[in-house]
C-alpha cells in the first residue's frame, strides 16, 4: 500500500494534509501496557546475575528497555504538555512542566538516599566494605558533602540512579523539540541526529564524579525526539501508512539482531568483523547510542504500530491491564523498583546466589511492583471521583451513589 499523503505533510510540514481528517486523540492503553512491561524489565536487569535477566529482550536484541521508557518519555510529554501548549499557551505548559521536573528531581534525590541507606545498612550488618564499591557509592562514604553537592547538582550519579536524571535533561529540553516537531518532524529529527554525531565526533557528554554520564543526553535525545514525533501522531490523529515492505525489513532486522545476540564469537568467520561481532555481543554502546541500537527499537517501534491494535485483545487481558497500571504510575514503580533491585543485590550475593532466592525475589518484586501500580491506580480512580462530587455536593445538585442491594 502506498504512503498515506497526510503522514507525509505531517513529517515535512508538521501537519496533515489539507482536507485530511484525523480519529481524536485518547489515551493508547499500549503506551502504557508497554512502558509498565519495561519497568518490570528495568527491575529484573538491575539484579545481574539472575538468572532471569538471561531470558530479558536484551540478550536477544541490540536495544534493552531502557531505550524504549525514553521513547514512551517523548510520546507521554507530548500527550501531556503538547497538549497543554495547543489548548491552553505555553505558559500554563511551563507551569506544569516545571512541576514535573521538580517531582522528578525530588524523586532522584530520594532515591539517592535512601540507596545510600540501604547499602549502610548493608555494610554494617555483613562487614562488607564491598557493597559499598558495587554502584559506585564510595564517594558518599568518602566525602559525604561533596557527594551530596554532587547529587544535588547531577553532577554524581552512582550506578543505577542514572535514568532519571537523563529524563529531567530531557523533559527540560522538550519545549524546543516540540516546537521543532511543529514546524518540521523530518527537519528537527535531522537536527536531532546532527547534534547526537556531533557530540560523539567532539566526545560531549556531561560531568559524572571525575566521569562522565552514562546515558549521554547529547545522544539519547534522538530516542526522545522520535518519541515526541510519534507523540504528535497521537496528538493529530495521523495514522502510520502500511508499508508491508517496511515491516518484512524490520522483521528481518531483528531476526538478524537475534542470531547476531545468540552465539559467541563471529559466526561469519569473516575476520573484520571480529570487533563488531564482540561490541554488539557484549552490548552495543549504551552511553553513546549506537547505531544498532537505534535501528533495533526503530524496528520494534514500527512493528508494534502496525500490529499492536491499541483496543486489541492483549491491552483489554488481565495481565494488559495490570501491566497499563505500573506504566501509569511509572515513577513510583520506577522509584520502588531502583531500591528493590539494589536490596536483592545484597540479598544474591549473600545467599551465593541460590536459584530458589534469585526466582525468589525476581517473582516477589515483579509481584509489588505490579501491585504498587494496581494500588496507585485505584487510588487515583477513587480520589478523582470524590473530586467531581465535590463540586455537585457544593451546589446542591443531587450526588448519585451507588446502591448496594443483594444478589
């Protein structure tokens, strides 16, 4: 089937084509069935040596579930604050939007110390000075201020705390990029893959405790402007054209990812891929953002809109539903799981590793992440509807309650 006409106004213009009508935008139940499925990623992979992180996408691909949260990170503010900027100004978008950074930013800092207390903990019940090495949080243990002015600035990041201050730089950055998608998807995305190129041919990143950032901002904002673009999408109602050659090519590239991911060494026996052969099998550049790393969540993308049906049987399932709760309450999911996935750490390496507590925690902490989320979600439902009766209450409008009788 050909390109749809309005898709390709939309890339080159930022808007439909003239005359072209769009379905209304709604909430996508996969985007959050599928960034509630990442977190439970992130929270398996966080505990390495598990024996459940050998079945994660990530040894089966060159992307791991990291690169899609920050692609849903750029559709969700688009939802969000794109749409507060076409209805309501880019003020009251800037409001809210500076709200959220702050939540963010106090969420990281939370987590920070309470990382740092669960490691101290650790340390002075086992003697173990070597959890203290694990996550790189001997600075805080060494000198306390400076690590703190360190946190307080991003400026020291210990393993595992680096994700959301890689989405704060990024959230921070979304107004330009929105405004950049507006005018031009295809324009901005080229930008966007300029100043990603540049900064790997210049080595730009920022500073990380006599380091640099793992996640390099100057490279993971290409995933969250493609994020933002198909954000736009949603917003404008543009459906994606079905391009059944595009899908065959991505099906055969992760096809190609998964045999080159399966066995050690090169299979080719072709000795200038020798290196390439290794990087990728050890994991294709995380901090820079490899290329096949790139093109493998490209392909996912792609097949996931074409085949994932946003009302389809999987997103009204149990487990769909479930799973859209976590990716709902993201960052209290996200949050719980860092300190979970640290404190089944100490637990692994105490324990040697016994298979029964590795599937043990893998089990019970997927298990209260789920129902964080679950729990969040009846929350939120219940407070909003006293929310709206409030109102109805107040100006003497009948308040409809349920009715109990027996059955």
């Amino acid at each position: 089937m050909s390109s749809d006409p309005s898709f390709q106004r939309f890339m080159l213009f930022g808007r439909r084509a003239e005359g072209a009508a769009g379905r209304p935008a709604g909430r996508d139940a996969r985007i959050d069935m599928v960034r509630g499925l990442a977190l439970l990623i992130i929270f398996i992979n966080h505990m390495p040596g598990n024996v459940v992180s050998a079945y994660m996408p990530n040894n089966f691909g060159f992307s791991d579930a990291a690169d899609v949260f920050v692609l849903l990170a750029g559709v969700s503010a688009t939802l969000a604050y794109g749409g507060l900027i076409e209805t309501r100004g880019f003020a009251v978008a800037a409001l809210k939007l500076g709200a959220r950074l702050w939540t963010l930013y106090i969420a990281h800092m939370a987590v920070f110390i309470l990382v740092c207390g669960v490691i101290a903990v650790a340390v002075t019940r086992t003697q173990n000075p070597l959890y203290i090495e694990a996550i790189n949080i001997q600075p805080f243990f060494r000198d306390t201020v400076d690590a703190l002015i360190g946190a307080l600035t991003l400026t020291y990041q210990p393993s595992y705390l680096d994700i959301l201050p890689l989405y704060i730089v990024l959230l921070a950055l979304f107004p330009p990029i929105y405004y950049g998608v507006r005018f031009s998807p295809a324009l901005t995305l080229a930008c966007s893959l300029l100043v990603w190129q540049a900064a790997l041919a210049f080595e730009l990143n920022l500073p990380n405790s006599g380091g640099v950032w793992f996640f390099n901002p100057f490279a993971w904002q290409v995933i969250f402007t493609l994020g933002v673009i198909l954000g736009r999408t949603v917003q404008l109602g543009i459906a994606a054209p079905r391009l059944r050659w595009l899908d065959a090519l991505a099906v055969a590239f992760l096809l190609f990812a998964w045999l080159v991911k399966i066995p050690a060494g090169n299979p080719t026996g072709i000795a200038a891929l020798n290196d390439w052969f290794d990087s990728v099998q050890l994991g294709s550049d995380k901090t820079n953002l490899a290329w096949s790393r790139l093109l493998h969540l490209g392909a996912l993308t792609w097949l996931a809109i074409s085949w994932l049906p946003a009302s389809g049987r999987l997103t009204r399932s149990a487990l769909g539903r479930a799973l859209a709760c976590s990716g709902r309450n993201s960052l209290h999911v996200f949050c719980v799981g860092i300190v979970l996935a640290v404190t089944g750490q100490i637990v692994l390496a105490e324990t040697s590793f016994a298979l029964d507590v590795q599937l043990l925690l893998c089990a019970g902490g997927i298990t209260m992440l789920t129902g964080l989320g679950i729990f969040l979600s009846w929350y939120r439902s219940i407070t909003s509807r006293e929310q709206r009766a409030g109102p109805a209450a107040a100006s003497g409008a009948p308040v409809q309650r349920p009715s109990f009788s027996p059955r």
